[in-house]
C-alpha cells in the first residue's frame, strides 16, 4: 500500500512514536531493572555483605535508582547528549570507550560476513541469470537448500567450530587475533544471510525473466550482458527492503557467534551485560545497535530509491506472467523431519531427563541411543523432554503472538511504526533486554520473542483484512446499519481468522528455535531444566572428548529448522514478504 | 417515513492522491434531483460521469463538498449508524453484482434478518424476511441456502429481497441487471416495475437508454458531472436537447433490434 495525504502523516507518526518509544524503553531501563537489579549488583561487588534492606538502599542510592524514572531518564538523556554514555554498575569505569572499542570488532565481523554472504548470492544467483539468458525456465529454489542455508547463526557457528575448528584443524577456533580468525565466524554469519538474501534474489531474478518487456528487448536485439544487467536493475528493488532486515538481523546472530568464538564484539559485550544485569554497559549498545540500524535503514531505502526513481510506484511496475498455476509443494521433506522429530520426543519422554544414572559423557549404545552429557544424563531422555519444553512454550508465544497480531493488523496505518520495529528487532536482542531487566528466565525469552514476533502476522492480517474490506459483501453493511465494529468483529475477523491461523501454526518451529537460541545464550531456561538451546550450550565445551553432547541437540535443532523452512515455502508463511499479493481471496471466499 | 428525497447542488471531489497533484477534479458539480415515491427515476450516463458517486452520496456514505440530501424535512450525512437508522429503513440499495454483495458464510435468512436486526426494524423478523423471500418469488426452502448453493439469478433476488425486507419507501438500484442474461433481465426489471407501483420510489441508474425508456417515467441525464437533461423519458427519446443525451439516443438506437427480431427476443 503506497500511503498517500492524511495516511503518510498517519505512517510517518507512528514510525516517530515507534521509535521515540525505543529510546524511552532503552532510557528506563534501569529503574524497570529496579529490585532485580539490586540483589544483582549487590552479590557482584560486595559478595561479603548480606542483602540487608539498609545494603539494598545504599546500593540503590549508588545506582541512582531513588530519583525515580523519569529523572534517571532525563539525566541519561543529557549524559548522551554530552558524550557521557554512563558508568558501569559492576566495575564503576565509563561505558563509552569499551562499547566503542567492541563496536569496531563487531563491524569488522560483519564486514567479513558481509563478503562471505556476498559470495554466497553470487553462487545461488548465476545458474539463475545463466538460466534466464538461456530462456530456460529453470526451477525454482527447493526447500532442502533453503532449509540449509537458513540454520541459525548459533547452532551454524557450533557446528562449524567442530568441523573447521575441531575435527580439520583449518583454523583456530577461538579468539580475535588475525584475518584467520575471521573465517569461520564470517561463515557462521554469512552463510544464513547470503543463503536467504541469495534464494530472494534468485527468485526475483527469474521472475523478471519472464515478464513480457524480457521479450521485447530479446526481438529488439539486446545482448546478453545488456539483458542480464536490466533484468539484475529490475530484481534488486523487491529484495532490498529484505537486504535491510538481513543486515540489522546480522546484529542479532553477532551476539552468538561472537560468544561461540569469544570474539570481543559488542555482541558479546551485551550478552555479558545483561547477565550481570550491568544496566549502563547495556543501554550504550543498545545506542550503538539501534544507531547501526537505523544507518542500514536509511541506506537500504535511499539504494532502492535511487534504484526504482521517485516516481515510480508499485502499481506501475510490470507483473510477471504467473508460473504454472499448479502449487508445487514438497511435502516429502517437511514430512520426514516431521516424522524423525515425533520419533526422537516420543522416546525421550519414555526415559528421566534428570537422572545421572550413567557414565559422564558415556558414548551412544543400543540402550543408550544419543549417549550422556557432561552429568551422566541420558541424552535422548533431555532432547525428548526439551521438546516439550521448548515447542510448548513456543505454541503459547505463537498464539499471543496471533491475538496480538489479529488486533494490531486491523489497524494497519497506526500500527506500522511499532510493526516495523518489530519485525527489524532480531529477538536476541529483545532477550537481552528482558533479560537484562528481569533477570534470564524462561518466561523472559518467552517474552522477548513474543515481542517481536507478532510482526508478521500483524502484516498478514493487514493485508488479507484490507482485501476483505474491497468485497462487496463488506462494502454494503453500513448500507444494512451494521456499524465498524460489527464489520471487523462479526465480518472481516472470520474472513480472516483461518488462514491467519494456519500462518501462525507454521511458525512455530521458527518460534522454537529463537527460544533455542536464547536459552543457548543463557538469556532463557536456567539449569538443570532441559532446553535445547541449555543442552547444546552445555555440550559445547565437551566437543572434542564427546561429540554425541552437541550432535544429539544439534540434530533435534536441524531436524526442526528444516521442517520451519519447508512448511515456510509450502504456505502462507512467505506471503509476509510479499505485501498486496497475499492469501487467496478465492479460496477465503470458499471456506465456510 | 414519507416525504421527497432530494439532493440539492451537490458538488463532490475526490480527495487529492499524494501532494504533487494539487488539483482535485470535481465529479459532481452542482447536481440536483428529487424523487417521490410511487415514481421511478432513470439516472443515464457514459461511465465515469459521476452516477454511482452521486448514488454514495444518497446513501449517506460520502459527503458532498457542497449541498445537501434530504428526505422530507430531515437532512442527511454521513455518520454513526445509530444517528442514520431512520434513514436506512427508509433509503436501502442494491449494488452493481448484487450477488456480489452476498456474504458467502451466511445463509439466506442470516443475511435477510441483519439489515431487520440492525435497523432495529419493528415485527417479527422472521415473518418479514418470508414475506421479502416470497415477493422476490423465490421458494421457501431456499432461506437455509448459502449463496455458493444458489443460482446467480436467485442470489439478485436474494438481494433484492434484502433490501425489500425492511419496507423502504424508495430503492436505489444501481445497474441491478448489468450482469444479466435477457430473460432474467426482464424479470428483476418486471419485479422492480411492480414494486413503483405498489408506491415504491425507485432511482435506477443504468448507462442503458432501453431500460430507462422501459422502466421510468423521467430521466436525468449526467455528463462530466452535472445534470444535463432532466425529462420525461419519452420527450428526452424524442428530441434529446443536449449532446450528451443526443450520443446516448443514438447509441441506443444503434443497439435497438429490428421490429420482427425484437418481438423475439422480448
């Protein structure tokens, strides 16, 4: 939708509360830390003294936490503007100089990634300009490669540290020191972004093959390199708003990969920040990232303007002929990871997760299929349980997320600030905050993820909530006296509610594994509760002596991001992305 | 309620799209029209000269720059359904595709009691939406239908029969049988005749000179958004005064079937 008159003022408010809301957020956080945070930053600096009431206050009054909220907000917005980012709570030195120097490491990381993910596109993307020059139609991206390219960050750069650092010895698996040690974090970070980057484009690439001016320029007698580049001029603008997301979800997948590596990156400063609840470390590189957003925010936009022209607007651009009418789906690969994922669950529940019946670290055997972790507890048994754990909660957030996003998609204009911050944040981030405030909990990760989550689903119902209204059906009702609410309650809610449903559903997987990741962070599930992200964190130091510790979560986590991406491609999943051209009218009409 | 419904001057101009285009063109300018009931009205123009926005505007669904809609003393605009009820029983609408205009989910009696329900029509609901279902003659049965289970014909009447069901003095059709094959062309234009006579006041807006010169006693004639000509329809067919009223006579004249076939197909 091009906003045009009252509804881009109405857009352009939304996005300045949106993002005056962030700042305030950012700004409150330490006195919504408040009492947490005490017993915190009391048991880390002075470990002698009992958490007394007179201990605590004296601690608040270090902190500053006594002259209210709106006070401590107003002074750090001053010590911002002053270049004074605050002092850190738990060695009292400034903040600025060492958010600055992490914030160096950090963006050579992501340069490096960026160059890694750029040679990754560059792969995906010949055989389809080669197949457009040949008139070929090609086939589209499958679902296996996407699901491969699309592991996240944190169980991509374990497996990576095995294989490159630990099994072949290619190169140092720790540390910051040289070019090298940038290899193996680059890929981990590259290979999900230029793995997604590259499948959008490649797509988009052979879409515009086939629209008809293709045709034209070919009888005119265009070249080849002439056609590539048009065709490469006509791809880039759909893919850019998703370049802009990639990129500032780099920030998110940076806090694991740089804690895996032990890269002194701001990611990892920020995760250190928020488990010892160092509130001040945190609100600095927050400043920093939200800074480092808005940047690749602003560039992605002026690229696509300068790109497609102000003057073009999406109505005007040509439409592709529409491929093969049949659906194609590849329902074998969801299935398989389906079936092997109920079998894993459906035997770990049988057996005790807590147990520490067996050898440490004992090897997989017939009775012990997935073998012991570091306490002597069955493997299979912790997987199986985490999955309970891990899916449950994520089935919870997934059906908030539905609510919130039913209610906020309804209306769309006012909502877009918030939804585009939403959708921007990576949930790492939104984990470090809760967690920073609250203390890790699961209920926390929980929170954080929910909190960004709801993002796409707001988009899809905006969308399938704005084709409803265009029926004529809905049209004629205030004719027949029913008022707005009515329409939206009584008409348009149960127009939209089954496809939004079966869009949320499929989310899940996806949902599972963001709380994965933050439980692998620490930021979720404490021990001894078995969570898959806490059991492959837990194994990781253990790699070498017993790979079954990381091999037997990993496997659960590979087998659940597969079946995210393939039920992504199947159905509604992807329509987010695609705004005006989502759900099926038709088939909305026809259900019953 | 009784009384003329009349729009008086009215002018109408879309809001502007975007900030570079600062000039808003004016669909309507200064139209005027009354209608009593009993009488049907035939509203005739090329597409795009303004008729269905003159019908929202009748509808209290948009709202003139200048001039008002009235029926009998009372004035008319847009606002919350509580403060436009009175008007709704008194004014109802059947759309462009009024099969269209059918929610797919909702049975045949579902969708006859909403409008009785929500315009808080006095009576049992359900004996009116029988007798609305018996004066479109469609069978009873058909009430536990979903429109998907009915033929497009009978969905029209569905419609029809919507907006009958809360005994409005006058209906607003708007080219109630564009989609029409001729025999069910001349049955919904039969039941609208029969409706005029029984002290309906119908507007029928139509691009169609043959239908207006068939149904209505007077015909305005719109282009460019005013009301060019506004007559008795057989003196506008006679000797149209305006180019605009000239191209539609001819154009239906054009259309018009020799005596021998004519008497055919009618």
């Amino acid at each position: 939708m091009i906003p045009t008159g009252t509804a881009l003022l109405k857009v352009t408010a939304s996005r300045i509360v949106a993002l005056t809301g962030l700042v305030v957020l950012v700004g409150m956080m330490p006195w919504l830390s408040g009492r947490g945070a005490e017993y915190t930053i009391l048991r880390a600096k002075y470990s002698d003294r009992e958490p007394t009431p007179e201990a605590l206050a004296a601690i608040r009054a270090e902190l500053g936490l006594e002259q209210g909220p709106l006070a401590m907000f107003v002074s750090w917005v001053q010590g911002v503007f002053a270049g004074d980012l605050g002092i850190s709570w738990i060695n009292s030195t400034p903040v600025g100089p060492g958010i600055g120097a992490a914030l160096g490491v950090s963006v050579t990381l992501m340069g490096f990634a960026i160059v890694a993910a750029a040679i990754i596109v560059l792969l995906i993307c010949v055989p389809a300009v080669r197949d457009g020059l040949r008139q070929r139609r090609g086939q589209a991206s499958g679902a296996l490669p996407a699901a491969l390219t699309s592991l996240p960050e944190f169980l991509l750069s374990a497996m990576l540290l095995v294989v490159g650092g630990v099994w072949l010895q290619w190169f140092p698996p720790f540390g910051w020191k040289g070019p090298e040690h940038a290899v193996l974090p680059a890929l981990a970070l590259g290979i999900p972004a230029g793995g997604l980057m590259g499948l959008l484009l490649s797509d988009a690439i052979r879409a515009a093959y086939g629209e008809k001016w293709v045709a034209t320029w070919r009888l005119a007698g265009a070249g080849r390199a002439q056609l590539a580049l048009a065709v490469l001029r006509r791809a880039l603008p759909a893919v850019l708003p998703q370049l802009g997301l990639v990129l500032i979800g780099l920030t998110g997948g940076a806090v694991a990969v740089e804690k895996v590596y032990a890269i002194p990156g701001l990611g990892r400063a920020l995760l250190g920040a928020a488990s010892a609840q160092d509130i001040p470390t945190l609100q600095a590189g927050m400043l920093a990232l939200m800074g480092l957003a808005l940047l690749v925010g602003t560039l992605t936009t002026a690229a696509r303007y300068l790109l497609i022209g102000p003057a073009v607007r999406l109505g005007t651009l040509p439409l592709a002929e529409p491929p093969r009418s049949a659906v194609h789906r590849q329902l074998a690969v969801p299935a398989v990871s389906a079936a092997a994922l109920l079998l894993i669950i459906g035997a770990g529940l049988l057996r005790d997760p807590y147990a520490s019946a067996h050898q440490r670290l004992a090897a997989p055997t017939w009775s012990l299929p997935f073998g012991a972790d570091a306490s002597g507890r069955d493997l299979l048994a912790r997987v199986g349980h985490g999955a309970v754990g891990t899916l449950g909660t994520a089935l919870v957030v997934v059906l908030v997320c539905l609510a919130v996003g039913i209610a906020v998609g309804l209306f769309p204009l006012a909502a877009t600030g918030p939804l585009e911050v939403a959708n921007a944040a990576p949930p790492i981030l939104a984990g470090l905050v809760v967690a920073a405030i609250t203390g890790p909990s699961a209920q926390g990760a929980a929170l954080a993820v929910a909190a960004v989550s709801w993002a796409p689903l707001a988009a899809h119902t905006a969308a399938l909530a704005q084709e409803a209204r265009a029926q004529p059906y809905i049209q004629i009702l205030p004719v027949l006296g029913v008022g707005k609410a009515g329409i939206m309650l009584r008409y348009i809610l149960p127009a939209v509610a089954r496809p939004l449903l079966r869009h949320a559903m499929l989310r899940l997987p996806g949902v599972a594994l963001a709380l994965a990741a933050l439980g692998f962070l620490g930021l979720g599930p404490q021990q001894p509760s078995p969570e898959w992200g806490l059991i492959l964190a837990e194994g990781i130091g253990y790699v070498e002596r017993a790979p079954w510790a990381v091999l037997a979560p990993a496997s659960a986590l590979v087998l659940a991001s597969v079946l995210a991406v393939s039920l992504a491609g199947t159905g509604s999943g992807s329509g987010a992305a695609r705004p005006g051209r989502l759900g099926n009218p038709a088939a909305a009409r026809a259900e019953k | 309620m009784t009384g003329t419904l009349a729009a008086e001057g009215i002018s109408f101009a879309y809001p502007t799209r975007g900030f570079r285009n600062k000039q808003p063109a004016e669909t309507l300018r200064h139209v005027s029209l009354r209608i009593s009931p009993g009488t049907s009205t035939a509203l005739v123009g090329s597409s795009g000269s303004g008729k269905s926005t003159l019908v929202r505007i009748l509808l209290a669904m948009a709202k003139p720059s200048t001039g008002t809609v009235s029926l009998g003393a009372r004035d008319v605009a847009p606002g919350p359904v509580r403060t436009l009820r009175w008007y709704r029983r008194a004014v109802q609408y059947i759309p462009q595709n009024p099969a269209g205009s059918l929610d797919p989910r909702m049975t045949v009696s579902q969708l006859l009691m909403e409008p009785l329900r929500q315009l808080r029509v006095e009576g049992n609901h359900r004996d009116l939406a029988a007798q609305a279902l018996e004066r479109v003659e469609l069978p009873a049965r058909a009430m536990h239908r979903r429109p998907g289970e009915l033929s497009g014909g009978q969905n029209q009447r569905v419609a029809i029969a919507r907006a009958l069901a809360v005994k409005p003095t006058y209906l607003l059709a708007d080219e109630p049988v564009s989609g029409l094959d001729l025999p069910l062309r001349d049955a919904v234009l039969e039941l609208l005749d029969g409706l005029v006579h029984e002290g309906l006041g119908l507007l029928l807006v139509t691009h169609d000179l043959t239908t207006a010169a068939r149904m209505c006693g007077t015909t305005a004639v719109l282009s460019g958004g005013s009301t060019v000509e506004q007559a008795p329809t057989g003196q506008l067919l006679e000797s149209p005064a305006s180019p605009a009223a000239v191209a539609l006579v001819q154009a239906s004249r054009g259309l018009q079937l020799p005596a021998p076939l004519q008497a055919v197909a009618l």
